[in-house]
C-alpha cells in the first residue's frame, strides 16, 4: 500500500497529537513521506482536538485528511463526527473504555481497546494514547521494538529520557491485547 | 544530505531565518503564526541574538525599521489582522529602501476574522500592504522545506534589492509538520554602505528616510524603484509547473490550495482529462511567462484559492484574458477539498465537449 491516512481525533489533552507525531516519525524514518497536521481551533479547549497523518511513499498532497484509512477515537464525539467519513474497507480504533455504543458501519473493521482503563490499570493514566498506538501498529504489522524505540526517542525530548520505557511499556500492554 | 527533522512551518521559518544570520526578530503573538515568536524567544537569547515581544504590531515593525536601518538582517511575523497594522511600517520600509523580511501566516479576514487557514491577504501582499507606489517581494511556500528556504532566498532578494520580503503563508503552512532538511546554503550578507553604522568621522552622514517633500525629487526616487522593480520582475519570478505539457485544462494555485489541487490533477488524470497546474511560488513578481506559454494550447484555467477570487485576476493579465478563467474557491478558513477542485476541473471538461 503506497498511502497510509490516519486521522487521529479526541479530547484535547488525551495525547493525540503526540501520537500522530509518532507516527509521523515512524513513517519519516522508514523513508516515507509524511505530513502531519493538527486542528488548531477553538475546540482545542474541551473539545474535539484531531490530527491528521499521512504516510505515503508518494510526494504528501493535501496535508488534510478527509477519508482515512485509519480513524482513531478516543472520545464518543470523535467516533460519531468522523465515523461515516472513513474510507470503505478501513480500520476503526476505538478506546472502548469511554465509547460504549459499537462501530455501526459494517464495510469497516473495528478495533475496540479499553485504553484509558488499561492506562489507568497500569498506574499511567495519562498514557492511554500510547497502549492505543500499540494496537495500531501490531495490526497494521508495524510493531518492533527498534523502529518503535527509534520513534519514541524522537518525539520524547531528552529532558524526558525517562519516559521512553514507561511509554514502551505501554505501547507493549496495546499490542499484547487481544 | 543532512539528517531530515520533523518541524511545524512556523518553526522552519524560525530556525531557517536564525540560520541565514538573522539575530533580530520583533513580534507579537497572533494565532496562527505564534511557534515562530516562541521559537525565536527560546533560541534568540541563547546566540546573542534578540527577541522582544513589542506592545503592538506597529511598534514592532518600526523596530524592525531601526534594525534594518543599521544593515543587519531583522525579520517579524504575524498573521493577517497584524499585518494590517503593519501596513503604515511596510510603506516605510519600501519608501526608505530598506531590507527585511516579513512573515504573514494568514488567517480568515476581513476583520479580525478567524484563526483558520486563509489566502485572502493577497491583493494586500502583491500590492504593497500599504499607502504608496510600491512592491514588496513575496514568496508563497507550499511545504515546510520551502517555508525554511524561502526564508533564507526571502533574506537574500531582501538585500540584494533593498526591499522588503514577505512570505505569505497561510494557517495550514504554519500548522502543519512535514519532515525537512536545514542543510541549506546561505549566500554571504553583501555590504551595506548605506547603513547607519556610525561615521567614524570618516564618512559622510547616511540618512535613512523616507520624507521628499520636493515632489521632484520623490518622483525621482519613485521612479527610480520601479527600474529596480523592473529587475525584479525579469529576473525573480519563480514557478513550478506539474503535467502542463499537454494540458487542455490548467489549474493555478499556490500554498496550500496548490497541495490540493495536485490530488485532483492526479485524480482527473486517472480519469483521462488532460489537466495541469501551475504553482507560482513567488506571488510578486507574478510568473507570467508560464501563464502566457499555457494560454497558447490550454482550453481553459482555473484558479483555485482561499479567498474570494484575488490571483484570479493575475492569471487573467498573464493570459491576456485570451482563454476563459474560471474560480474554485472556498473562504473564511475553509479550505476546498480535493474533490471540490475535481468537480470543478470535470465540469470545465464536460463543458468543453458540448
């Protein structure tokens, strides 16, 4: 597959732009070309914040994502704004701990994670962004342990080297989840 | 080639500036152009360079003014709203031939308008900003590599003509993160024996103005920026073109709507309609010479923005309203989708066929 949209979308606050940033540097040191675009609007505040990330061995057009492949949501606005704009046959990732109600597409496939109380479970309940990405990428068959230390050493500031096994872990409880 | 970073827009300007020896940036914050004033308050003090944070826009493009009096490279930016109070400061600037560089990432207007992305700053950015017969140079970036080194040609046109440069960037630009490479080449700073630098009793006072009132002589001067224009204008305009070779349809667009337009070329292509785009990535000069090219074989153009229709009336001159021009617009912080410019390009295709 030459082209990869995510669009990532939650309460501000939830990690979602740091997690597409993930990806973005994940796709950057595999070669691709990426592009990476937040919503910078007033919803930012409370509201629905979402990113849009483009994977692509292709030159990146229209940074903004419209029809994804790949939609995460990890609120139930997110879910119901965006639901009906993804692509036929794409994939839906839903934190299932703050979504109660199921995918009601059925040219979809669904994932549903209980991210936030997995999170909280594991004494990080600020890190529900990351066991999410952990799911992504096993099922797109994209995780290993160098390329996703190699990401997360980017995007977590050497300040903050700590945190890199702490977010690791997390992306690990993601990927073990079935 | 250099290892590639991810960076926001707004952020590659910042540092790309920095890099082509700029040590002065006054600016005030406005969304959605704020990264590149907090980029420059956390590196500036660090190189003993300076940040500062003015009361006003307008007190900040007069610092600007100083600064560029003194012959050393000065930038500021804002966003649409602070542009229009930076228009009394652009006019001063082009009046007393001084180099600089400023950065507008629009926003939805008129008014203090929206914070998201827009184009319809470009009547304002092409014409000069404010009062007066003047131009500045302006450069519209279509990726975050090009916001970085439009920064560094913008410093260079900027003194190499004694002009003002402005990239005009747009919300999606400043936002948006896209991998780029800094390992760029920066031409030396040429001399300035215009500056104010202190006479050293050795030479004559210089004198930075922009007041003649003898109207002989600032018709004089008028006149003589305008031969300088005239070498700008021949020798700068700068272009991309993308499939235009055997277009019946072209499509003008610059920044972010060139981006999106590029999808729907390659859409319509799938589809068998022989369209292309021309994507002027300085805005003045107007690349005319391609438009003209185009208007000998292209059936139609069309000119897709983010503002009411402003380009649009460039391409129209370019061509010599020789082939038809029609608008694919959204406004106000809408930006059109792929799909929008498609439709527009198939029912200029359908039309043709009747």
């Amino acid at each position: 597959m030459s082209t990869k949209q995510f669009l990532l979308s939650g309460f501000g606050g939830q990690g979602i732009l740091f997690a597409g940033k993930l990806l973005a540097y994940k796709g950057l040191n595999a070669g691709k070309n990426v592009s990476w675009l937040p919503s910078y609007g007033p919803e930012m505040r409370g509201g629905t914040a979402s990113c849009s990330v483009i994977i692509s061995d292709e030159p990146v057009g229209s940074p903004i994502v419209s029809e994804p492949d790949i939609l995460v949501a990890m609120n139930l606005p997110s879910l119901d704004r965006f639901e009906s704009s993804v692509a036929p046959g794409g994939i839906i990732f839903a934190d299932s701990t703050l979504i109660e109600r199921k995918v009601e597409r059925d040219d979809v496939t669904a994932y549903y994670v209980p991210a936030t109380k997995m999170a909280s479970d594991n004494n990080t309940p600020t890190l529900a962004n990351m066991i999410l990405m952990g799911k992504i990428l096993k099922v797109l068959d994209d995780f290993d342990d160098e390329s996703v230390t190699a990401a997360l050493s980017k995007v977590i500031s050497a300040k903050h080297a700590d945190m890199l096994e702490v977010n690791k872990h997390a992306m690990q409880l993601g990927a073990d989840f079935e | 080639m250099s290892e590639k970073v991810l960076m926001k827009g707004n952020e590659a300007i910042a540092e790309a500036a920095i890099r082509a020896g700029c040590r002065h940036y006054f600016g005030y914050p406005i969304t959605p152009q704020t990264e590149v004033a907090a980029y420059m308050a956390k590196v500036m003090p660090k190189i003993g360079g300076t940040f500062l944070q003015a009361e006003s826009e307008i007190a900040a493009i007069n610092m600007v003014y100083g600064v560029a009096s003194c012959g050393l490279r000065v930038m500021t930016s804002s966003s649409s709203p602070g542009i229009s109070l930076k228009g009394e400061g652009l006019s001063y600037l082009a009046g007393a031939d001084l180099p600089a560089l400023v950065v507008n990432v629009q926003r939805g207007g008129p008014g203090l308008g929206g914070i998201q992305p827009s184009q319809s700053d470009y009547f304002q950015a092409t014409r000069g900003g404010g009062h007066g017969d003047y131009h500045m140079i302006v450069l519209a970036p279509a990726s975050v590599q090009e916001m970085a080194e439009l920064t560094v040609r913008g410093f260079e046109l900027a003194d190499k003509y004694r002009m003002t440069a402005m990239i005009l960037a747009d919300g999606t630009m400043g936002q948006m993160m896209e991998p780029v490479s800094l390992d760029f080449n920066v031409a030396p700073v040429p001399e300035k024996p215009w500056a104010t630098t202190g006479t050293k009793m050795a030479r004559e006072h210089n004198i930075i103005n922009s007041l003649y009132l003898k109207p002989d002589e600032l018709e004089r001067g008028n006149f003589a920026r305008y031969e300088k224009y005239a070498e700008v204008e021949a020798n700068e305009a700068r272009y991309e073109e993308y499939l235009t070779d055997d277009a019946d349809i072209i499509i003008a667009a610059f920044g972010i709507a060139a981006r999106v337009s590029r999808n729907a070329v390659n859409e319509a292509r799938k589809q068998g309609i022989k369209v292309g785009l021309i994507r002027p990535i300085t805005l003045w000069p107007f690349p005319k010479a391609p438009f003209k090219m185009a208007a000998d074989h292209a059936k139609a153009f069309i000119s897709v923005e983010l503002s009411m229709g402003q380009m649009i009336e460039d391409v129209k001159l370019a061509t010599e309203c020789r082939v038809p021009v029609t608008l694919c617009n959204r406004a106000g912080g809408m930006i059109p989708s792929p799909a929008e410019v498609l439709a527009a390009i198939k029912k200029i295709s359908e039309g043709g066929n009747d």
